[in-house]
C-alpha cells in the first residue's frame, strides 16, 4: 500500500513486490522439476511414440540423474523473481486505485487480479520460452546455457519466437486471475468475520458455575 494510507500496518508497494519476488524465487525450487517433466510431456504429445509420466521421469534421471529435474532452474529464477513481484505490486496498486474512485472491493479486486497476471506473464513471456527450450533438450552431453539458448533462437528462428503463444497464455491468464483475487479477498473477509464472531460470543459467554464458586472459595481460604 502507499506510505500515505491510514494504517500503518499495511505494506507499501516496494515491499509488496520483494515479498512477491522472494515468494517467486523459493518457489522455483519446487516448480522447476514438475514444470520440465510438463514441459518434455506436452512435447511429446505430437510424437506417434509418446510416454506416459513414470517412464518420463526415468529417462531424465538416466540422462542426467537427479541434477537432471532441475535443467532450466536458471531461467525460471529469472523469470520468477520478477513476475511475482510485478504480479502482487501491481494487484495492490490497481486494486487500491479502484477502490479510491468507489468501486467495489470485489470488483477492484477482479479487475487488479486480470490486469496483474495479464501484464506480469507478457513482460516474462521470453523467458518462459527460453526455459522451455531448456527443459525439453534431451541428451547426457553439455547443453548450452540460458543465453546461448536465447541466441540460438535468435538467429534461427527469428525474434518472434520469444512471443509465440504469447496470446494463448494470456487468454489463460485473464479468466484465472480475475478468479484467483476475489475468491482470496472474499476468504480472508469471511474468516475474520468467522474469528470476529468467536471472539465475540467467548467475551460475552458467563464464567462457568463450577469455576465462579471454586475462585470464592479460594478467596475465603486465603483471607482466613
């Protein structure tokens, strides 16, 4: 949130996005192997010879072993960090901006949600291609890093490359993200409506009999 706003407990935007960031970047680790053994899956799809998931992960562990699952670790960090942060920063900053002109949270929160992953996926959708491409070279032998393989595709293929697909990922990314908020915003209202209305009635509910009598007695036997 912005330095202004009345609370002072409300992140600003820059800590917003290092939180996003950092959030990106931890999570790579898991990511990246379930995201190449993807990756090598649906590339397979159009070989007459496809493999099913067992037997895709043991010929990566034959090929590389288990240093193997984490080809393209690199590119994913790179592109990770980034849209993570761009990602939560630029949801809080739409959302907040929404709501200042009257709009309403669920509405704010599902236009911030669409427009965030939209914008986040199109400024790291060359890197996804880069890393893609690293994941699905097979082979034991030396394979060439993020920036060779970017150059590689450069000079063979062309710079539209880096923005093939782009339109299907965004298509994905609209529906998902207007989605994904508001259902978050609604669940974070409704358990804190939920925790309010325990504390509520645990405040109001009378001492129980037993224990108002047994703290009368204590008091009797410690004045006498």
């Amino acid at each position: 949130r912005n330095s202004s706003s009345s609370s002072s407990s409300k992140p600003t935007y820059s800590q917003v996005f290092v939180a996003g960031s950092v959030a990106g970047g931890l999570q790579s680790s898991v990511l990246t192997p379930t995201e190449l053994i993807k990756c090598r899956l649906q590339v397979q799809m159009i070989s007459p010879r496809s493999q099913g998931l067992v037997q895709c992960i043991r010929d990566v562990y034959k090929e590389r072993g288990f240093r193997g699952f984490y080809a393209g670790l690199g590119p994913t960090l790179v592109r990770d960090l980034p849209a993570f942060g761009c990602y939560f920063s630029l949801y809080e900053v739409t959302k907040d901006f929404l709501e200042s002109k009257g709009r309403s949270l669920w509405f704010s929160s599902c236009v911030a949600g669409g427009f965030a992953g939209c914008l986040s996926w199109a400024v790291v959708y060359p890197i996804d291609v880069i890393k893609t491409t690293v994941q699905t070279q097979r082979g034991s032998g030396p394979r060439p890093g993020m920036l060779n393989t970017a150059a590689e595709l450069l000079r063979t293929k062309g710079s539209a490359v880096f923005f093939r697909g782009m339109s299907v990922a965004l298509m994905r990314a609209l529906p998902v993200n207007c989605i994904v908020f508001p259902v978050y915003e609604w669940t974070v209202e409704f358990l804190g409506n939920v925790d309010s209305a325990h504390s509520t009635r645990r405040a109001a509910k009378p001492p129980a009999e037993g224990s108002s009598s047994s703290s009368s007695s204590s008091s009797r036997i410690a004045a006498t």
